[in-house]
C-alpha cells in the first residue's frame, strides 16, 4: 500500500510521468532542428536561458549541466533580459523555456531579434505555445497542454527536451541524431521509473518523510548547482501542494546567514542529484541535523549523515536529475495538505 492520500492524484501523477517518454518520441521529428543547433553551437558558443517560474528553474539544470561540460552558460528571468538586453549578442544563443503562449517570453523573441547584434532564437515550449514558437528561429515543442495536462507534466516535459538540446551543444556537429535520440529516450524511460518509485513509496515511509519536513514550524529546501535548480522546482512544488510557505537557498551561501535558522524549529531538504557535489551537501545535511533541525537528503549515494533520513535516486541525466529530486517535495507535499484538511492537487488562492 503507498502513502498517497488520493488515488485521484495518483492519476494525475502517472499522467505526468508518461510525458517525458511522449517528449522524447516526439524529438525524432525534430530531428533537423536538433541538427541546427548542434551545427551553429561553435558560431553562437553563449548559451543565455530565459524564463521564470518552474521553466527558469529547469533552465538552471540545463546551465548547469552546461557549466559543467566547460560551456558558457546563465539562467536569467525573462524580466530581467528584457530590462537589460546587453545579457545577449551576436554571439549568444538565447534559448527561451515557456508555457503557454507567454507573453513576456513572446515580447522578448520580438525584441532580441530586432537587436543590431542579434542572437540565435531558440524556443522550448508546450502545446500551447505556437505563436512563440513561430516567431523564433528554431523551435522545440512538447504535447503537453498546460491548461488540461498535470502542472507536473510541464517541468518533465521540458527537462527532457532540454537534455536533448544540452547534447547537441556539447557535442556539436560531430554528434550523432541517432545517438542523442536513443539517450534522451532512455533517460525519460528512466525519469518515468525514477517518478513511478516514490509515488510508490510505502505508507510507513511517506509518514515519516511529512513529519520531518511538514512537522516543524518551517521549511528550508538547498542544493548547490543541479541541485539548486531542484530546490526551486521543490519550493514550487511545497507552496502548490502543501500550501505552506518555503524558503529557498544556494548551498554554497548558507553561511552567509541561513544556517542562523538551524535547530529544531526547522525542517530541511537537501537535494543533491549530482554526485560531484554530493560531499559538500551531506556536510550541509549533517551540520543541520547537529543543531536538531529536521533533515531530508535526496541523492544517488544510500549513506546518509547520523539523524539524516535518505531518499536514494538514480543518476540519469544532469538534466533531468534536478526535476526528479524535486518530485520528493510534490509526493510529500500531497500528504501533507491531505493531512491539514486542504484539497489535494489543487489550488485553493489561483491567480486571476
């Protein structure tokens, strides 16, 4: 028997977990597109990724997997490039991750392309998201439909389409379609697995896991690089399920003032989906745990820190690693809001 409180939601989920294999099945007729980039990769060798919400963050994952490779690489908020235009150049690929038909997004592919030293446009966009995709000049989309599909379905979805595009920039006109075709598939066979495992988590598991992170009076989620980007995609997730606030930290900035908040008023997530950073994030889960703070670690290694609970997930891609370690606040976050009464799976104070 699972833990989730709703089979509804369970549903839901599942959907959600289908959509990175649709994604990558649907590249094959991509492919050209794919070809481009890796073919323009040396003319245009600055990656700059632009969105917000949930498609910022899967675009941090992307920068850092690139960063990673030796690439140039930043994730801006849309915003913030529409306020200062010099973040791109004749040199830069402006890769833009949307949901929807943005109009933000819309309004800085119409302004980056009227610039005197204009960047390659690039779009990655669901299935609502066509006229952005028409005013670029390469456009990737997905199936999913942001108005009927699962809110999970999105990050997923766009993960996987981003991994694609990271291979393609990293290998560059040496690479293989058919190769990076077959990796992405694997990799959202293995999302899809990765996802089906902790909805799956045993009711007994799932108890303990809301009490350590919905029992205490707050909630810090961290992570350094890849895990960084989870932890924003977690916070989304805690504040669209459980309904309760969240706050969000760089790892590697905790001793600028959060780590103040250690002790047993606090709950904290660790995520570390990338093994490189996985010593220093269990150093950071340990010294929480020292002071009597509430710690969850999500990683690929099963050895936790004493007093730490570990959720263990496989290493997959750089990423879409980051969206499936921020599953755990979404998987958690459902039980907690069954728990305090709230409707699980939907939004109680939508936007207007």
């Amino acid at each position: 028997m699972t833990g989730l409180p709703d089979p509804d939601g369970r549903a839901a989920i599942d959907a959600a977990l289908a959509a990175p294999v649709r994604v990558a099945h649907a590249l094959g007729s991509q492919r050209g597109r794919l070809r481009l980039v890796g073919e323009l990769a040396t003319v245009y060798p600055r990656l700059v990724v632009a969105g917000h919400g949930a498609a910022l963050a899967v675009g941090r994952a992307l920068v850092a997997a690139a960063r990673a490779a030796g690439g140039d690489a930043v994730a801006l908020p849309t915003s913030e490039i529409l306020l200062h235009p010099t973040h791109v150049d004749g040199r830069t690929l402006l890769l833009v991750v949307a949901s929807g038909d943005d109009a933000r997004a819309h309004r800085l592919v119409t302004e980056a392309a009227a610039l005197p030293a204009r960047p390659l446009i690039a779009v990655a966009v669901d299935a609502a998201g066509t006229a952005l995709a028409d005013a670029a000049d390469v456009s990737f989309t997905s199936d999913v439909d942001p108005d009927t599909g699962p809110p999970l379905a999105g990050p997923l979805a766009s993960a996987v389409l981003l991994s694609a595009i990271a291979r393609m920039l990293t290998w560059g006109a040496s690479a293989e379609i058919d190769d990076v075709l077959a990796l992405t598939a694997d990799a959202a066979t293995a999302v899809e697995r990765a996802g089906r495992s902790l909805a799956d988590l045993p009711a007994e598991r799932l108890t303990i896991l809301t009490s350590l992170l919905g029992g205490r009076a707050g909630l810090l989620v961290t992570g350094r690089d890849g895990g960084r980007a989870a932890a924003e995609l977690a916070a989304l997730a805690w504040w669209t399920n459980a309904g309760r606030a969240v706050a969000v930290c760089d790892a590697a900035d905790l001793a600028e003032g959060p780590i103040e908040a250690a002790g047993r008023d606090l709950s904290v997530l660790v995520l570390s989906p990338d093994s490189a950073a996985n010593a220093a994030d269990r150093d950071v889960a340990a010294e929480f745990a020292r002071a009597g703070s509430a710690v969850v670690f999500v990683g690929p290694r099963s050895s936790a820190p004493h007093g730490v609970e570990a959720v263990v997930l496989p290493e997959i891609d750089p990423v879409v690693d980051p969206v499936v370690a921020a599953l755990v606040a979404t998987i958690v976050g459902r039980r907690v809001a069954a728990d305090r009464g709230r409707p699980v799976g939907r939004r109680v104070h939508a936007p207007r």
